[in-house]
C-alpha cells in the first residue's frame, strides 16, 4: 500500500471510530433512545463525515447489539428487552460475585475510598444529577474488582458494563436511595474482610436492580406493545 492509500485508509478508520463514539455515546446516555431510528444524513451532518463511515459505523453497532437493521426501514437503536436484561445480569451476577470473592482484602484507605464514592452518590442522587451516580456507581464497582488483579476478567467486565448502561439508566428511575443502603451492606463486607458476604450483598444489589427494571420495561411495553418496526419489545 503506498503512503497517501494508507494515510486515507487510516483517515476512514478514525472517521469511523468519530461515528462510532457520537452515536453509541447517543444510545448509552439516552439521547437516541430505545426503538428510535437513525437517520444517516442527521449523523453524517453532526459528525461532519460522508455517509460511508456512517453505515461502517452503524454495522460495527448492529454487530455490538446496540443498533438494529430492518429491511426496507433502516436503522433502529436496539429496543431495550427483559430476556436481554435477563440474559445479561446472570452472567453479570455470576462473574461479578466470583470477582468479589477472589479479590484481594482492602486496606482501611481503600475502604475509605469507598466509602466517599458512596457518599458523593448519594448527593448526586438527591441532585438528581444521573449521569454522575452512573459514573460513580461504575467507580465504585470496578474499585474492587481491580482488586481481584485479572485483566481478562476485567475487560469481560467491563463489556458487560456498556450494555448494561442503558439499564442502569432506566433503574435509576426507581431505585432512590435503596442502591445506597445495598452498596454499603457490600462495602461492609469487605471492611470485615468477609468477601463471600459481600457476594451475596452484591447478587442481592444486582437481583433487585433486575427485577426493578423489568417492571419498568413491563409498563413501557403496556404502553406500547410494538417498536416502531413492528416488533414485541421483549422479542
């Protein structure tokens, strides 16, 4: 390949990965919501690209379970589903608690950072600041998995994560200050140095955020039964 073929090439690539960044970063924090289609020549104009790297980038989504193709309708965001809640939070809560379990013991200055993160999501949930108590609860949480010292552990983690986003988002609309009280009986597990306590904290914490969410997803659907493809929600 000669130099100005790969000096495009790599050009293709970073504007793909500017799509990719503007619409998933769309879909995680509710901007494109649920069910809402993509329009490419709205997003080549606010990304300020061709509509080439518009449909790379909207591919790379569909493979990601993010974005949904329907023949002759276009591009849809993925409809938030309980058997994808479901599906997602087992694997969550059967490798996050076997993380907790093998991490190793905190130190009195760790569980003090804990504790802060704690309390500043407790105020930016009383300000009702989301995208904060989001970013802290993920704090939080990778924390003390970083603690369990597997790299590969933590990338599965951390894929889990992003789809989980969306979920998260929509708990947060119930949840209130009960999040508060279940991650303190966590971090009071690990305080004592008592990590299976901590587990079973944490499947509690996250079997409550499952079922509030599938409540939620379960009055949407009330409301609307189809997506806008014609679809069931939970199909």
């Amino acid at each position: 390949m000669g130099g100005m073929e790969q000096r495009d090439s790599i050009a293709e690539d970073s504007t793909v990965e500017q799509v990719l960044v503007y619409v998933r970063d769309g879909i995680l924090n509710g901007s494109l919501p649920p069910r809402s289609k993509l329009l490419p020549k709205v997003i080549a104009e606010a990304c300020g690209t061709s509509f080439i790297p518009v449909r790379e980038a909207l591919r790379v989504l569909e493979s990601e379970g993010f974005v949904s193709f329907v023949h002759n309708r276009g591009a849809w965001v993925t409809p938030l589903s309980i058997d994808d809640l479901d599906d997602l939070y087992t694997i969550r809560i059967e490798l996050e608690c076997e993380t907790i379990r093998r991490a190793a013991p905190c130190s009195a200055d760790e569980i003090r950072h804990l504790e802060r993160l704690l309390t500043l999501a407790a105020k930016a949930s009383r300000r009702d600041d989301r995208a904060t108590v989001i970013e802290l609860n993920r704090d939080f949480h990778f924390a003390i998995y970083s603690r369990a010292n597997s790299p590969r552990r933590m990338k599965l983690i951390e894929q889990l994560w992003l789809h989980s986003e969306r979920y998260q988002r929509l708990s947060l609309a119930f949840r209130h200050d009960a999040s508060d009280a279940e991650h303190r009986l966590i971090l009071d597990g690990l305080a004592g140095g008592d990590h299976k306590a901590a587990a079973r904290a944490l499947k509690a914490h996250l079997e409550t955020t499952v079922r509030l969410i599938r409540e939620g997803i379960e009055a949407s659907r009330s409301a609307d039964a189809l997506d806008p493809a014609g679809q069931m929600l939970n199909a």
